[in-house]
C-alpha cells in the first residue's frame, strides 16, 4: 500500500511541479495571472483582474486609480489576504474598501494548494455556489483560477460595524454556549437546504471533481497526505498522541477504503468541511461562513463534530457534547430535514477521526507561525481528548466486525 500510494503521489508532485513552471512561463509571455500583492496592487493591474473575473457585469467599466493596503492583520497559513482602500474615478462600482485574497508567494504553497484544488475550489465557490445559500457569506466581486494562482476580491467584512470576526485568541478559549448554538442552528439551515437532493443535481451544484477524498484526482492525495502525516506529527508533538490512538490511526488507513464507503454513504448534503470557529462572523441576527476552501458532499454531523471539537477546550464540550449532538438534531427538525438522534450521534463519533487526521497533517506538514503553531498544538490535544472520550478506537473496532460479517 506505501509504495502504490508513494508512486501516485510522486505523479501527483511532478505533475504540481510542472504547473509551477509553466506559470513561470506564462510570466514571461504575460499569460499567467498576477500574484504577488505589489502587482495586483497597481491600479491597472486590478481593473483588470475585476474586470475578466467579474460574476456579473459592471454598470461601468471599473476606474480604481489608486490603490492603498491597510495595516489589518489577516492571518493565513496559504494565502496573501489584503485589505485595500480605493480610489474610483467617476461613479464607485466597489466600495471604498475591499478584501483581496491571494496565493502566497512560496513555491511550495502554491504546489501544495495546486494539487490539493483548495484555491480552484475556493473561485469556484465563491463564484457559483455561495451566492444560493441560505447562509450570509462574504459578497464576491471578482474571482478566477488558473495554474497554481488565483484571486479573489470580496467585500470588506471589517467595515461593517455589525459584522464580528473571530480571531485565534477566540478558537483559544472558545465561543460562549450562546455563539455555539447560533453555529449548530446555522448549519441545520445549511445541511437541511441541501438535503435529499439526486446525484445529478448534487453534481450540478459541485462537481465530484473537486470533492477531496472521492475525485480520482484527489482521492490518492487526502488518502496519502493521512497516511504519511502520523509519523512527522508524533515527532513534532511527542507524547500528545497516546498508543491505542495512533494504532486506531493505523487501523483507519489500512481500512480507509471501507471508511470512506461509510462516511460517505447516502443522504449526503452541502458541508463547509473547514467549520471551525474562525470561518464564522457574526452580522446582526445573522451567522455567516467564509473561507470556502473545502465544500463537499458528506454527512452533516461532520460539519458539527469539527466544530466543537476544534473550538472548545476539552473540558468545556465534554459536559455538554452529547446535549449539544441532541441541539443540532433539533434544529434540523425544525428546518425540514430530521435525522435520526441514534444514528447521528454514532456518526459523529466516527467522523472524530476527521479532526484527528486533518490538524496530524497540519502539525506533520505545516509551516505556521509561532501563533498558529501554538493554536495546532491546542487542536491537536482537543482532538485526541475527542477520539478517547467518544472512544472511535470502539466504535471502529466495532464497524469493522460488521464489515467482516
């Protein structure tokens, strides 16, 4: 199995490395999209970019003709985010102020991210799909992917003075049980919007193809990058991880191919699939999501359990988990797509796992600051805690039995 899946991705990281270098290309003939902040920054530059990449036609050609970044702290382990105040000549088509994401100027981000489809998905999205759902997310003016680059140019959320942001010292100590039910509510709209709905029209809305863990693109990478994180992970954060955990890790990969026939067994519905605290704003009596980087089609207890168990300190969600599962069976009852409580909680403790693979390939992989090293490590300890409070060592030693049945 390590050497099959080590041939796939030697093929996968050559076919990145190539993309890396016919965007260097494209720089010289002037096919490539801009990507470094003091590019996209010049006034033509940027008319440009919003006017090949606008989601709906301009009243006017767009006339920014100066361009000024603010000093607000937007912190990204992929992207260049930029806040920019503009000057428009003639009547504005933006407001006076926009938030610009970018890729990072890293050679290695920029591979990683291009073989992993996050920044084509996140255009995508933002473009296509965000605008239909029952859900605040950030207005989008302008996006476009190509190669290894992308861009996207959306409202400034730090202008509105009914929008609250929140922040890693936030993740750190956790949401008020008030913010916590307002998220489960916001995702028993979003799960129950979306429910029911055909393969066909699934796809419709998102391709298969960008789905992480099914697309036959993807699929090698997700399975790899959880297979090969473990280890650099355990190093980088020894004694966290305790025996029975990592041999469940083992277990998972070695059954990986049973686990995702499950996880990903019908009803499905829309996720966010990044749904820690951080990608959520207050605005007004509204919740919104932003940083669409991982959409898919799944279960919705998987949005929930990433949630809580990512943006509440163990001790906080252990009193309250399972009455906290029970709220967002509730809510989506309420919104027209109940499920099962049984059967939702057992899900949830299988979908642990998750957590626990997601933040061992950020530790393993990552290359954060010293901030965000310390909030990994934080996320790291609370999705151990999960795995052996829910006891997802059980519950798969359990699924496998039935499977072997």
């Amino acid at each position: 199995m390590y050497l099959v899946d080590g041939v796939k991705l030697a093929g996968i990281a050559a076919a990145g490395a190539a993309a890396l270098a016919r965007d260097a290309l494209g720089d010289v003939t002037g096919r490539s999209l801009p990507y470094r902040p003091e590019s996209v920054c010049r006034p033509e530059t940027f008319n440009r970019l919003l006017s090949a990449g606008a989601l709906a036609p301009w009243p006017r050609p767009p006339a920014v003709t100066a361009i000024e970044r603010q000093d607000i702290p937007s912190i990204s382990s992929n992207c260049h985010n930029l806040v920019l105040t503009l000057e428009q000549a003639g009547a504005s088509v933006l407001p006076d102020s926009v938030f610009v994401k970018l890729p990072m100027e890293t050679r290695m981000t920029r591979w990683f991210m291009h073989i992993i489809r996050s920044w084509q998905l996140e255009s995508y999205f933002s473009g296509r799909v965000a605008p239909n759902l029952p859900l605040r997310t950030p207005v989008t003016y302008a996006t476009a992917s190509r190669g290894t680059r992308f861009y996207l140019v959306q409202e400034n959320l730090h202008a509105n003075p009914e929008v609250e942001l929140f922040t890693n010292p936030d993740m750190a100590s956790g949401p008020s049980m008030a913010i916590v039910h307002r998220c489960l509510d916001t995702f028993a709209r979003l799960h129950a919007s979306h429910a029911g709905l055909s393969a066909r029209e699934r796809e419709a809305i998102l391709p298969r193809a960008f789905h992480v863990f099914l697309s036959p693109a993807l699929a090698p990478v997700s399975r790899g990058l959880n297979q090969f994180a473990l280890g650099p992970c355990m190093r980088r954060q020894p004694r966290v991880i305790p025996a029975r955990v990592a041999e469940a890790y083992r277990e998972s990969i070695a059954h990986w191919d049973a686990l995702l026939g499950h996880w990903f067994s019908e009803p499905l519905t829309l996720l966010h699939g990044d749904s820690h605290l951080g990608n959520f704003f207050v605005c007004g009596d509204d919740m919104g999501m932003l940083d669409w980087q991982a959409p898919h089609w799944g279960k919705g207890i998987r949005d929930v359990q990433y949630f809580l168990i990512d943006s509440l300190p163990a001790a906080t969600l252990a009193p309250v988990e399972r009455d906290l599962v029970a709220y967002y069976v509730e809510r989506r009852a309420a919104h027209g797509a109940p499920v099962d409580a049984a059967a939702t909680w057992e899900e949830y403790r299988s979908f642990t796992f998750h957590t626990l693979f997601t933040i061992c390939v950020a530790v393993g992989f990552g290359t954060l600051n010293e901030e965000q090293d310390s909030l990994m490590a934080e996320i790291l300890n609370r999705a151990v805690a999960a795995v052996e409070r829910v006891d997802y060592p059980g519950w798969l030693r359990d699924f496998l039995r039935r499977q072997a049945l």
